[in-house]
C-alpha cells in the first residue's frame, strides 16, 4: 500500500500560488526579497570571513555565531531563490520530488537553528556565571559535539515528519497557495486523512519548541540573577551586552515562529501564514547578521581591519 502512494505522490505536480492575487505587487517584491536575498548573503557571509580571519574570535561564542551564520545562509536559500523565480516567471509548478526536498531542507535548518540559538543561550549562561571556569566547561571538543547535536535533531525531527507526508497521497496538480512547501501548505493539497501527519507535527512542533525555550530561558534566569549580583556596573555592563545581542537575536525567531503556529489553519489567515514564513525564511537570516556585527565591537574592529587593509593595496 505504502508504495502505491509512494508511485501516486512522486508523479504529482504542485503550482506555487505564491503571491499572484497581488500581480501588481510582483516586480515591488521581486526586488525587496532580492535585496533582502543579497543583504542576507554579503552579511553572514562576512560573520564567517570575519570570524576566520581574526584569531581574536575563535572562541566558543564565535564557533556557534558561525554556524548561526552559515545556518541563515542554508535556510534562506531553501525559500528565496524559488520565490524569486515564482514572483517573474509565469511557470509556478513544483515536481512532488522538488518539493519534498524543499520541505526537508527547510524543516532541518530552521528546527536546528532553533537549537543552536538554546545552545548560545546555554554557552552565554556558562560565560556570565562562571567565567573563570568558562575554557574548561566549554573545551573545543564539547562544543562541536553540541553543534554536532542541534544538527542530528533538526535531521531526525525532519526525517519524521517527511515519512508521515510520504504516506499521504496527494492531488494531481495541487494547488499550494504558498510560495513554498511549507508543512501546512503540503497537509493543504493532500487528499487522504493526513491526522496522524498533523499529530507528529504537533508532538514535534511542542516538543523541540517548548525544550529550546526552556533551556533559554533558564539559561537567563540565572545569566540576570548573576547579573544583579555583581557589585561592579563595569562587569555588568559588560555582562549585559555580551546577552542582548542573542536575546535579541532569539526573541524575534521564537517570536516569529509562536505567532505562525499559532494561527488557526484557515483560507483567511494563509496571507499571514506567507507573510510570517517570508519573515522567518528572509528577514531573520538578514537581521542576525546586523543584530550581531551591530552590537559587537570585536566584530567591527575586524571589518574596519579588513575594509582598511584592502584599500590601502587598491591605493598603493
């Protein structure tokens, strides 16, 4: 049984609705997401260069910013590049395989930056509250295997949800009205009873959300009680903007995502469901960057190093 849906599923075809109700909004938001495409890009791009060439950042906070930037870089490219081409080209079909492998991709980077933003937060609580022992709880070796972790959850919580999607069969020609094959959005062109799906994606979505919410916010339960603990306002100043960069940085993700799935599924809310996935597939990745270069000195004093030096050998 499992293989005839599998052979009725990967011979569908789905048409991106995208935002074709507004034609003439098309070439506007063409042009915004490219800008936002491009900004998202030369941005976390940069974190990284910066990052590797300044000997200065290799440490703990930096190795996770890193991957936070290369992470933006993924999952803002699962989503934008076919936005584009949806938004200027008459063609908006999607092959049932292309979009399965849109929907894993996605799934993983996002569930994985929900992780890695938890495990900053843990890697901060460990910086402000026992910053003399800080090289030792926080030895190379362990924070790979942390980062190795987010990555294996957000593979394994995709792999779930992508087997119960495969099990669905699913309308010839489905109409997504997306411009992307986000999970509510593929359950929406599905023809047979997709509750089981939507049961796993509910355990997960409680589950992964409710344990990176849980371990941030313990991690500044603590991070604020040192905090008002310390008797010196230079270390707590110092304190303070080592954590409001990331609590920034992770307020707007979890944010963002609470308010999408908290929006009943229903024909009158799917424009904000587009809108709040283009802010958290396009805007976050965007906005990190610029959240932590920003506020950070090391950061700038790198890229001044670097826009200094190149043109010094352009003049001379």
């Amino acid at each position: 049984m499992a293989y005839e849906v599998m052979n009725q599923t990967s011979a569908t075809t789905f048409i991106l609705v995208g935002f074709s109700e507004y034609p003439q909004l098309q070439k506007p938001l063409f042009l915004l997401f490219l800008a936002i495409y491009s900004v998202t890009l030369v941005g976390n791009l940069g974190i990284l260069v910066v990052i590797k060439v300044n000997p200065k950042l290799h440490t703990p906070m930096y190795f996770f910013l890193s991957h936070l930037s290369f992470l933006d870089i993924c999952y803002s490219s699962v989503f934008t590049p076919k936005l584009l081409q949806i938004l200027i080209m008459e063609d908006r079909t999607v092959s049932f395989k292309a979009c399965m492998v849109q929907f894993f991709f996605i799934c993983t980077f996002v569930i994985t930056e929900m992780f890695m933003l938890a495990v900053m937060a843990y890697d901060r609580f460990v910086a402000v509250c026992n910053p003399l022992l800080y090289t030792v709880v926080m030895p190379f070796q362990f924070c790979a295997l942390l980062v190795a972790g987010t990555y294996m959850i957000g593979g394994l919580c995709t792999v779930i949800l992508l087997y119960t999607l495969l099990q669905l069969s699913y309308c010839e020609y489905g109409i997504i009205n997306h411009f992307g094959c986000e999970y509510s959005a593929v359950i929406s062109v599905s023809c047979s009873d997709s509750s089981f799906s939507q049961l796993t994606s509910l355990v997960i979505a409680i589950v992964s959300e409710s344990s990176s919410v849980l371990i941030t916010l313990a991690s500044y339960v603590f991070i604020v009680v040192t905090i008002i603990k310390m008797p010196s306002k230079g270390g707590l100043r110092k304190a303070f903007s080592t954590c409001t960069s990331h609590l920034t940085a992770i307020s707007i993700f979890h944010g963002i995502i609470l308010l999408l799935y908290c929006v009943p599924n229903s024909n009158s809310s799917r424009l904000f469901v587009k809108v709040a996935t283009a802010l958290y597939t396009i805007m976050i990745p965007m906005l990190n960057p610029l959240i932590y270069s920003l506020r950070n000195k090391d950061v700038k004093d790198t890229v001044r190093r670097l826009i200094s030096s190149k043109l010094h050998s352009h003049l001379t």
